[in-house]
C-alpha cells in the first residue's frame, strides 16, 4: 500500500512468512555455535513508512516494523521450543526524524532521530526479556558550494543500552550501543557545480 500528497506520504508492507527447514545459529554449552535447521518458523509483521512536510522548511519522517517471530516446530538437544517466540526478535523498531531545513540560510541543516527497539526474548526457552530501548541522536550541517561540514551527536542522553542480548549456559552477553559521542566532520565535493 502507498499513498502520496502533496505534503505526505506513506507505505504499508503486511507480511506473513511461513519458513521450513530454517537455518538458525544455536550457542553450545561449551559457548561456541552451531547452525541448526529450526523446523518450522512463522514470521508475521507490518512496516510503516510516513513522510509528512508541513512546511517546506520542516520534515517530520518515522519509519518502522512491528513484528512477531515464532518456532512452530523447533526441539534443540531433546527439548522443544515450539510455540516459543524466536529469541532476539524485537516486537518493534522504529526510527524517527523531525529535520529544519530554513529558507533563509541556504545549504544549512538540522534535525532530531529517535531509535527505538521493543523489547524480545534472549533465548529459546524464552526465560528472560530484554526491554529494549530509545535513544536521540541529534545533527546539524552546513553546505556551501563544493564545501561541506557537519557535527553529529550520537546517543544525546548518554544513555546505557544494549544493541542485542543474549542469554545462554555461560549467562548472558551484551553487545553496548555507543555511548554519547560527538563527531565533527568537513568535505569537498569536486563534483558540485
């Protein structure tokens, strides 16, 4: 489904998978992994993408997917995960954006992004949750003929969060997300004209 005006837009995606024979990578108890074949899986969701211009200065973008991924038939080492929703699946991702772009000050630019991930279960067996989280970046930038500059901040709030967790006989494991860090960056294009 896609729709467009004059100041908006937006795309739906509905989606059901039913896989067979899914290969998926397993953690042994001595910690290494091993892809195992899962049996039968379902994987259902629906993505959203809207664009909306008030004006022609300021943009307002927000895209993302709510999702469920379940084992229909999965029996690991003798035990059985059927039913059980597939671990590191997040019930939802989004992304969003409110950018200014003004008329009075051509090439200049700024904007606001939220990611956000949904909470999901760290293993199989679905004993323990992860609850996800929400962080802000927020950029500016200034282009003038072939020149550019930029200062990006990423994870304003500096909050601690985890890009994945994973739980397994050796306890659970977290993979950070960067904590506050700003960059600054300038470029040339030799192609501008």
């Amino acid at each position: 489904f896609a729709f467009a005006a004059n100041k908006a837009s937006a795309e739906a995606s509905i989606y059901q998978l039913d896989g067979k024979n899914e290969i998926v990578s397993t953690r042994l108890a001595d910690g290494s992994y091993v892809n195992e074949n899962a049996g039968i899986t379902s994987h259902k969701g629906i993505e959203l993408n809207i664009k909306y211009a008030p004006v022609k200065e300021i943009n307002f973008r927000i895209g993302g997917t709510v999702a469920k991924h379940k084992y229909v038939t999965y029996i690991q080492q003798g035990k059985t995960f059927s039913g059980n929703e597939m671990p590191q699946s997040p019930a939802y991702i989004m992304n969003g954006e409110v950018s200014y772009k003004p008329n009075y000050l051509k090439g200049f630019r700024i904007s606001l992004e939220s990611e956000s991930l949904g909470s999901y279960f760290t293993d199989p067996q679905n004993t323990s949750k992860y609850n996800g989280f929400t962080v802000f970046n927020a950029r500016t930038g200034y282009k003038f003929k072939g020149f550019e500059t930029w200062i990006n901040w990423i994870n304003v709030t500096n909050k601690n969060y985890a890009v994945t967790v994973e739980k397994s006989a050796y306890g659970t494991s977290y993979r950070p997300g960067q904590l506050s860090t700003i960059n600054v960056g300038v470029g040339y294009h030799f192609n501008q004209q």
